[in-house]
C-alpha cells in the first residue's frame, strides 16, 4: 500500500491486533494485520499513527546517510557496488568525460566548473553506463513474469529506488541505483516488475518474489545499507 508516497507492506495474518514496525537501515514499514481488516480500516489506523512513522523513518535514515559528497578529489563514489576515488582533472579546453581507471572514476572537466557541474556529469554517465544494464534486466524480467511494461526510465528519484504505475504500466527507476550492485539493481526491477501484477505488497506479491528471487530479503537489506 503506498501512503504519502511511502511503500507500506501490509501483511495479514490470523492475528487479533495491529502490529506496526519501522525497520532499519532504511525506514520500511510493515504492518501485520487481522486478515478481516479492510483496506480503509488499514489506511485509518496509519493515518493514526502517520506522524510517529514519519519521525521513526526519519530517525532511522539519518543513522547512515552517507555525507554529502563535494564532487572533489579523493572522495569516496560507489559504481556498480565498487568503492572508488573520485579524481577530478581540470583542463583550460576539451570536453566532459568520466572512466575508471584502477581504483579511480576519473572526471574530465573544464577548469572553471562548478561541483554541480562534476555531479552532473558523472551522473549523466552513471546513466549510459547503466541503461543498458536496466534494458537486459527489464527483458529478462519480461521473460520471467510474463508481463511487459508499457515504458521504463532512469531517473533522478528523491527517496524510493523505483517506482511502478500499475495503471499506466510505466516503471521508474533511481539513478541513484547505479552506486548498487548488478544484483541490487536486479532486485528492484524484479520489484517493480511484480508490481505490474500485484500493485501492492501483498502475501500474493511476496510468494511471486519468493518464486522467482528467493534470496530478494537479503539483497533488500544489502541494497538499503546506504539509503538514497
Ligand atoms: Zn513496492
């Protein structure tokens, strides 16, 4: 169920009360309730308790919200799940370009550029070098759950990995996933992919990732070890 633009899991089980928790690293929510409560029964009790979840996520993302980067040498920068040093070289002439080398994400930059513009460019490469990655995982995933989206993109997302309108069959995914591992990524297009047959995270959608992805647990709690 999604609530003020929060994924909220919502498990029903043969149970008397209500039990709501906000997990770490990452903020999910996760209610259990008796399995005669409704939808609008459920949404009630959350607005109950919204503001309690709100300051419990927001306490629980701050614990390891890595600091915000500067785009200067030497800095830590995640690709594809590997630890880099930022190294920015500043030239009179020439164009943008980022490579690896070694242990290095190297940025080629016009001297006078701003952080902002250093961001810019690693993240406009971040995106060519992940689309591909995204376009075989979409296909796979195509395959594998017999269902097509209608469209897919990459894009800037402020505080969820991905995102899937079930109506219009549109998936979204964060750029920020190009930081994760080939498995992260996988596991959120396999995520929102379901979506596409079960819009909420129900006991239905968790047997679907059971079946297809048994190890999505682990690789979630992997995935949310930094949170975006
Ligand atoms: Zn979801």
């Amino acid at each position: 169920m999604i609530f003020n633009g929060i994924d909220i899991e919502i498990e029903r089980k043969p149970i008397k009360n209500l039990h709501l928790a906000v997990y770490p690293p990452d903020g999910r929510v996760h209610i259990s309730v008796p399995i005669d409560y409704d939808d609008e029964r459920i949404r009630m009790y959350i607005l109950q308790k919204w503001i309690w979840i709100e300051e419990k996520r927001e306490m629980l993302l701050s614990y390891n919200r890595l600091p915000e980067r500067q785009y200067i040498s030497g800095e830590t920068h995640y690709f594809k799940g590997t630890k880099y040093r930022l190294k920015v070289n500043r030239h009179t002439s020439g164009a943008y370009s980022v490579h690896i080398d070694g242990d290095y994400i190297v940025v080629d930059v016009h001297q006078d550029t701003s952080s902002d513009n250093i961001r810019q460019t690693l993240y406009s490469w971040y995106k060519t070098q992940t689309l591909p990655i995204f376009g075989r995982l979409v296909l796979k995933w195509q395959e594998i759950l017999g269902v097509v989206p209608a469209r897919w993109e990459v894009r800037q997302m402020t505080s969820r990995w991905g995102s899937c309108s079930q109506s219009k069959g549109v998936l979204l995914f964060n750029i920020e996933l190009a930081k994760k591992s080939i498995e992260c990524i996988e596991y959120v297009v396999a995520h929102e992919m379901t979506h596409l047959i079960e819009r909420n995270h129900t006991d239905r959608f968790r047997r679907q990732m059971d079946i297809h992805l048994s190890s999505w647990q682990k690789i979630r709690t992997k995935l949310n070890e930094y949170p975006i």
